[in-house]
C-alpha cells in the first residue's frame, strides 16, 4: 500500500457527497491500490488521521489530504490578486525577476501549492509551465486542483490549464533535459530557516522536501535555461550565499529578508 510519512493512505470523500464524488474517491483508490471507505464509516477523521493520510474527495476542495499536522488542498490564494495587481501597473517582485514575454515557457522546478505558477501562466498568456514536484502527495492534491477549481475568471481557469505536473525531483529531470529547453526557470526551495507565519507553506510543509539544491543542480539549471534562471531565497540562508558566489545578483531595493536572485544564461 501506499504510504505519506509512514501513514497508510485512506481514500473517502465529504459527509453527504454526490455520487459522482463517490465514483471518483473509488475509481481513484483502485487505480491506485489504496483503501476506499465510506465516509458514513468513518467517525471522526481527525481521530482516523492521527494514524492514517486521508484523501478526501469533495465538490469544494476537489482532492484534499487530512493528516495529523493538518489538511492540505489547492486554492488560486493571491495569484488572482498579485495578477490583478500587476495589470494596474503595481510591481510584482517575482514577476519582474522573471522578466517574461507573453509566451515565454518556464520550468518551475517547485511547484509547491502551485500559486506562484498559476501567476507565471497568468502573465504569460500565450506561453507554458512545467512544474515540478518531488513530493507525490503534493502533486496529486495540485494537479487535480488546476484541473478541476471552478475558476470564477476564465483567464485563471486557461492559466491553470498551460501548468503541466510533474512529479519528479529536478535533480533528475535536468540532468535529461538538453540545454536550453526552457526560456527561463525558476526555484524556489523550502527555506533553511521556515517562516512561522507562513501558512500556506505550514500546510505542505509536512510532506515537502527539504532538499537543498547543489551546485551542480544550479549549474543544470543555468544550462536549461535560455535566458535566466531564477531563485527564491531567505538571506540568511546559506544557499543566498552559494548563489551569489555562483554569480546570481539582484535588483531588488527591498528591507524584506526574502530576495529574487537572477542569473542571465549565456
Ligand atoms: C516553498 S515550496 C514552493 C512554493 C511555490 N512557489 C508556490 O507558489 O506554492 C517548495 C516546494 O518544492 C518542492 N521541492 C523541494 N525539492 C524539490 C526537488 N528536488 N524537486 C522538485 N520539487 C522539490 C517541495 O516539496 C515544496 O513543495
């Protein structure tokens, strides 16, 4: 069976889901070899969760993980509104750093809870994303997300869907991506030192990797990368100063401790 931090996985869906969420937590939980049970059996789940990773499938969330540090679901959060923002002429400090056409295509190589790559597709309009994501739970809850979110805007909804899933670490993908496949890419890994108030992070933090890019990681990233690469990184963060020593640099005039360094590929 498959397991999330040494938790066996149960699939079910919300108290009193239609049929056809019931279908799909089913379909869902045989196509993988998981443990299906009717939610009508289940007490409380947050009893079931302290030893259990729980998919849940529901009209609202889509697919969301109920374990013992949490829940964790997709949600647009503030890309809608960083994307609304930029369209009134604000700057958006990851946007700039990018610096991207309309139909740039990106490798983001953390996809994450997927926020900072629906706002890259968003402004690229006519362009792609390939997002990876080591952590299989993360990518499942992210993918099914952008496919399935009932976006209010049609322009989120066609963003999300020019956002391909990946889940595969980009130690190995680079490594078989052949130089210059990508007009620019982006990293940003967890911080050594996490921020407390982060709570969108805090909700993927248990099942996250907290594997910090090497060098040579670095080095394949400058090689996909047509034009830049860029990261973001917490300054007191021993990879701020691997960067720099690798030549990355910023523009960015601000107090914040969190940075966009940016390296031209040549
Ligand atoms: C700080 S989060 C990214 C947040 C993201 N930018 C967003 O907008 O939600 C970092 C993510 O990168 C993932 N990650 C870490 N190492 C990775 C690797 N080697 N390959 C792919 N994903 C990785 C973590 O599991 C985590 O989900």
């Amino acid at each position: 069976m498959r397991m999330a931090s040494s938790n066996p996985i149960l699939v079910t869906t919300s108290h009193g889901a239609k049929q056809e969420i019931r279908n799909k937590a089913k379909h869902y939980a045989s196509e993988h070899g998981l443990q299906y049970i009717s939610r009508r059996k289940i007490g409380d789940l947050n009893t079931l969760s302290s030893k259990n990773c729980i998919y849940v499938f529901s009209q609202e969330k889509i697919l969301s993980i109920v374990h013992k540090g949490g829940e964790l679901f997709f949600h647009p959060s503030v890309a809608k509104i960083r994307m609304l923002n930029i369209c009134k002429g604000q700057p958006d400090h990851l946007i700039d750093s990018l610096s991207l056409n309309r139909d740039s295509n990106v490798l983001d190589t953390t996809l994450g809870l997927g926020t900072e790559a629906l706002l890259i597709a968003a402004f690229a309009q006519k362009g792609s994303v390939t997002a990876l994501e080591q952590s299989e739970h993360i990518s499942e809850v992210v993918r099914f997300g952008l496919r399935e979110y009932r976006f209010r805007e049609r322009w989120m909804a066609d963003a999300a869907s020019r956002i391909e899933v990946v889940n595969r670490s980009f130690k190995d993908y680079l490594q078989e991506t052949p130089e210059k496949s990508f007009d620019v890419v982006y990293c940003d890994p967890m911080f050594e030192r996490p921020k407390a108030k982060s709570s969108s992070i805090n909700a993927l933090r248990p099942f996250a990797s907290h594997e910090l890019p090497s060098e040579n990681d670095i080095v394949q990233m400058i090689r996909v990368a047509a034009r830049r690469v860029v990261f973001k990184v917490r300054k007191t963060d021993r990879l701020f100063h691997s960067l720099l020593s690798l030549g990355f640099s910023t523009r960015e005039r601000s107090s914040s401790d969190i940075l966009f360094l940016v390296a031209e590929s040549t």
